[in-house]
C-alpha cells in the first residue's frame, strides 16, 4: 500500500515532508488541500490529526503528524538515503543542528514571515526587526558552516537540510514583496552577502523530484 501524504501549498511544515519524501526517493500518493477554503479542518483530515494541521503522513495503518515526528518515522521505516545519519554520532549531531534551528531561529523567521504576509508589518516592525536582528546573526552562523562542509550538518544531506530549507525560501518570498521594502536586510538579493547559502539552496532545488514539492500557488 503506498504512502499517502495531506499538505498544503505554501506550508513550511508541509513542503518538508514533501522533501524528505523526494530525497528518500518513496512513492507516495499526494492529496493536496486548500487551506483556504479550511480542507485541512475536514471530517476526514480530522479523524487522521484531531488538531486540523497538515501535513499528515498515512502509511498502511499508521497515521501520523508533526513534520519531524514523520521525518523520524520515515528514516526508520525507510533507512536508505538516511535523514539522521549512519551512527549514533552523526545522528546527535543532526539532530543538535535541528534543535538549534527550531529553537533560536524558527520562532524569529515566523514572525518576520507572519506579520508580511498578514500585511500587519507596520503595526509589530519593533518586534520584527528585533526577529530580523537574531535572523541575520543565525544567518551568518549557518554561512560559516557552509564554508566548512556542503551541508549543515556534514558531508551529506541530512533532516536539518530538509528542515531549514522551506523556512529560507518562505522568508525569501515574503522579503521580495513591496510592503517588506523598509525592512533593511542582507538576503535580497542574497547571493552577494551569503554565497554559500546561496549554493546550498541550489543544491536542494538540484534534488530529483524537487519540482514536485515546490508550492504550486507560488507558480501562478
């Protein structure tokens, strides 16, 4: 029975499910759902995540929801193209580097991305630029590693990858819109100031498959 998997476009959350599916080289069936037309809080997606969020992962008889509770069960249902590493040292480290995102960069990249694109910027710029401050220092840790090595966390792609990249593209797209111009910062365009970023970025895009995860409202 294939794997199934509920997303919506545009979700961060969603989009690196789709990744590691993709790395991982799995078939799965895709059910895409309007989030704005609330498809996500159906009947039927809440018998599956009783909290009305994608993405939602359906293997067989197993359900399950959290982007990294389904990355972890996806590399231990499906060891190859591995997203935590091949011994118990690489998987500390990765996951050291994924606790690191989540803990001091994520809540900040939100809250520049949220109040863009809920066109509320003007109303928490001191708070936004506060989050941009941390971004910008988080930022340039992260060039540092990708000076030192073509992933972040090594020699291979691993779940931090698949974890960090939605979230820089998002903040990408929500920096090029013209309400975010009086925002000052160093990522449009970001070539000049973070090379190595850039070229990480390019190699995630370079994955087979990657056409199938990007966000098809952003093509319109």
């Amino acid at each position: 029975m294939a794997i199934e998997v509920y997303w919506g476009s545009g979700s961060i959350y969603s989009w690196r499910v789709l990744l590691a599916l993709e790395f991982k080289q799995l078939r799965y069936l895709s059910h895409s759902l309007n989030l704005s037309k609330q498809e996500h809080c159906s009947p039927e997606l809440l018998k599956l995540n009783p909290r009305g969020r994608v993405p939602v992962l359906v293997d067989g008889e197993f359900v399950c929801y959290e982007p990294l509770a389904i990355l972890t069960y996806l590399d231990c249902k499906y060891p190859q193209m591995p997203l935590f590493g091949r011994d118990a040292e690489e998987a500390g480290n990765i996951m050291r580097r994924v606790c690191e995102f989540q803990v001091y960069l994520e809540c900040h990249l939100n809250k520049i991305i949220t109040a863009i694109f809920l066109g509320v910027l003007e109303d928490r710029l001191e708070e936004v630029n506060a989050s941009l401050a941390v971004v910008i220092r988080e930022t340039r840790q992260i060039e540092r590693l990708l000076t030192q090595a073509q992933w972040l966390a090594g020699d291979h792609c691993s779940a931090v990858d698949i974890i960090a990249f939605p979230s820089i593209k998002i903040l990408q797209r929500a920096l090029a819109r013209r309400d975010a111009d009086e925002l000052n910062t160093p990522f449009e365009p970001l070539e000049p100031n973070f090379p190595a970023i850039a070229a990480w970025l390019r190699r995630v895009e370079a994955f087979p498959g990657y056409e199938r995860t990007y966000p098809p409202h952003w093509r319109a």
